[in-house]
C-alpha cells in the first residue's frame, strides 16, 4: 500500500509546529501524528531504549515509551541514517525511482511522517537529533544568529564567527551519553566532517569513521555496527544537489537513485539482526523566482534593523533597539500580509517555537521571527553572494513538504 500524495498546494500548506515530549501525538486531519514521541529529536532516545541502555534528555524522558510508539524492535546493534533533505514527500512523490526505500513503504509503521523541528534546516536539526532536545536548549537555532559575545552574526555550518562548539552547545550528545553507559558509538561519514564544528557540537562522543567514497562509509557502518552498539551513517547529497539544482531536478533524481542504491547496499551488507533506521533533518520546496523578496532593496524593512540572521524561509531579525521592534513587526507584516507569519522573540518562546529556551539562547534569537509561507524566499543582497539569494530549492519554514521527515525501520 502507497501513501497517497496530497496536490502541492496542500503540501505548501503551513503545518503547526510539533510539541516535544513523549506523548502519543493527537491525529491531524490527514490521519498523521505529529511531535511527541513522532519527532526529529525522539529517533535516538527510542534507539537507545531498542539498544537496552535507555537515555533520556531534558525534552525526553520516556525512551522506552518513544521506541514504542516509533515502533523499533529490540536489538543489540542499530544504524541510523541521517539523509539531508529527503523529507517524507519528497521520498514519496520520486518513491518510483528508489526500490529499496519503496519496499520499506510497504510496511504501515512507515507510511507516517515525523516532524523536523522549527526552523527545519539542518543546524537546528543536527542539533535537535544529536541530543534527543530542541533548538531552544541547543543553541543552535538557525543557519545564521547573534554571536552574543560579539553582537555579529555568526554561520552555524561552518562556525564562523561563532562560540567555540562546546560552549554554544552544552547538551549532552546521545552518543556521549551512550559510551559513558559502555555502548559503543559509532559516526560515519565524510572525513572532512571527522572534527567539524559542526560534528563536536551536535554529534560528539562516537568514533569517527570515514571512507574514500559513499560505498566505502556504507561499508565501514556495516562493519561497526558487527559489533553491539549504536552505529550512524550521514548521506548528504539530497540537499546539495536540491540546492544547486533544484530537487525536482534529473540531477536530484539521479542522486536519490544513488542514495537509495547505498541504503540498499547497507540492507545486504549490515549484520543479521541489525535494526536499521533511515530519516532526514528536514524536506525541501522549490523556490519561485517572482515569489524572491530582497531586503536590500526595500528600504521600509531595512528600517531600525541592526541584523538579518536566519535564513531564506525563516528569517531572524535583530533590531536596533527594543523600541524598534513594534515598528518592524507592522512594517513587515504589512509588506507581507499572509506571505509570512511574524512572531516577536518573546510570543516565539511562550508559543513554543524552539521548544523550551533556555535563558542563554534566548539572547541568540532574533527580536522578530518570520516563518515564510507558500513558495516565497526572503534575502539580503547586502550581505548573502547572488548565488544564495537564488537557490532553486530551500527549506527551513513551516509547510508539510519541509517540516515532515521519514522515519523507515527495517530489520537486517
């Protein structure tokens, strides 16, 4: 049985953001639960319940209750994929180019998406899976925020200009909390990712093991993961390929092929008795060049802002003062009438956006947060290369296609 695929206007339709905790979500009209247990920030917490070493986190503490409701079996050994950018519609609508993945669809406890968190990009998502928590204790909010110490933006993929990893991110990983219970841990991917900020911040405390090629990585997981133990392996070429090429493109198509073929190598090659879990940090919509709106051409939203963080579909705004911050939320929301949804920094956190926020990363937020709606980007030629103010798929706002992720369980 398929998953029937709503048209892409109910797809770009804004989808509220899921709660945390360990609650069996209520249904949704189309029959899907969503936050709760069926979260980004759940897969390991249940993961380590299915590995006998249960951990819980700040925002879970109920792993065995995750694992099942998730629906994970039982075993001594698991990998888990991270596929950056393949959200769940995004797999279903190509479900015909990716046999293995197709033949997962089959069995009903993967027909259901889970949900990514807010902002759905892969900084605050990295962060939400590696420590079973949210962006709002991570401080790992978005692709660019305050520095606090500095008051200059700083880029969360790369680090740049920013608190040195371990400061900014002060939640225990899952993987550190595994190893000090004597589970092997195991991180598998590119080595230029081996001692990324990124990596310390959101994944230390595994081993890291790399590989020449993505069939080598596959293997090297493969090979960990014959020893009891929780392995991960992170394939990223859905969301650089859809960003330089759209994913609706042949390039993306031809990508998820060879994503699927290395998700189907890790099926044959992973030990008898491995549970293996595949989900992504967010999806990814097609951007509309006549829908592209560029702050540095529009002097009414430059108006008494100091930074604009963020990123295309959801912008985070600093404002010069406090008592700028009224006069921006009118002047925007009047220039994007129901194209955005604003919330102040303070409505933002009573409302949950980041989870719960800790009072240090709270001074990391933007004053004013936008959340893009349909197909609109918003960007700054003053400080953003063409390039990137141009990118033919993003992601990181609200609408089922980026916020709703798989979450497809097999047993090897």
């Amino acid at each position: 049985m398929s998953v029937e695929i709503p048209d892409e206007r109910e797809l770009l339709q804004r989808t509220e953001i899921a709660p945390y905790g360990d609650a069996k979500a209520e249904a949704g009209p189309d029959g899907f639960r969503r936050g709760g247990a069926y979260h980004l920030s759940s897969v390991l917490p249940a993961l380590s319940s299915a590995l006998g070493a249960p951990v819980s986190t700040a925002v879970h503490r109920n792993p065995k209750v995750l694992q099942e409701l998730l629906g994970i079996p039982d075993a001594s050994s698991a990998i888990v994929v991270l596929v950056d950018g393949m959200g769940f519609w995004n797999l279903n609508i190509r479900l015909g180019h990716v046999p293995y993945m197709r033949s997962l669809m089959d069995d009903s406890v993967n027909q259901r998406p889970i949900s990514t968190c807010f902002p759905s990009t892969t900084v605050a998502a990295m962060g939400t899976f590696g420590t079973g928590t949210c962006p709002g204790l991570t401080g790992m909010t978005g692709y660019t925020q305050i520095n606090p110490e500095t008051g200059r933006l700083s880029q969360l993929i790369q680090f740049k200009n920013a608190l040195e990893p371990h400061d900014l991110q002060r939640q225990p990983t899952l993987f550190e909390s595994l190893e000090a219970k004597g589970v092997r841990t195991t991180s598998c991917g590119m080595s230029k990712f081996a001692n990324s900020p990124l990596t310390q911040a959101a994944l230390r405390g595994a081993r890291y093991v790399s590989g020449a090629n993505a069939q080598s990585r596959v293997l090297a997981a493969c090979k960990a993961a014959t020893t009891p133990g929780l392995t991960y392996l992170y394939i990223r070429d859905a969301d650089k390929i859809g960003h330089n090429y759209g994913w609706d493109s042949e390039e993306w198509i031809g990508a998820f092929e060879s994503i699927d073929s290395q998700l189907a190598l890790l099926r044959r090659c992973a030990p008898k008795g491995t549970v293996i879990v595949i989900v992504a940090d967010h999806g990814m919509i097609s951007a509309r060049p006549e829908n592209r709106c560029d702050v540095g051409e529009l002097d009414d939203l430059q108006e008494g802002l100091a930074l604009f963080g963020g990123e295309p579909r959801t912008p985070m705004l600093y404002a010069r003062s406090e008592a700028d911050v009224p006069g921006i939320v009118e002047r925007w929301q009047r220039r994007f009438c129901d194209r955005a949804r604003l919330w102040t920094k303070e409505q933002a956190v009573e409302q949950g956006l980041f989870g719960e926020v800790d009072n240090r990363v709270a001074a990391m937020l933007g004053d004013v947060i936008v959340s893009a709606s349909d197909t609109t980007t918003i960007v700054d030629s003053r400080s953003q290369s063409d390039k990137a103010t141009r990118l033919p798929s993003v992601h990181g706002s609200q609408s089922f296609m980026e916020m709703d992720i798989p979450c497809l369980i097999d047993m090897a």
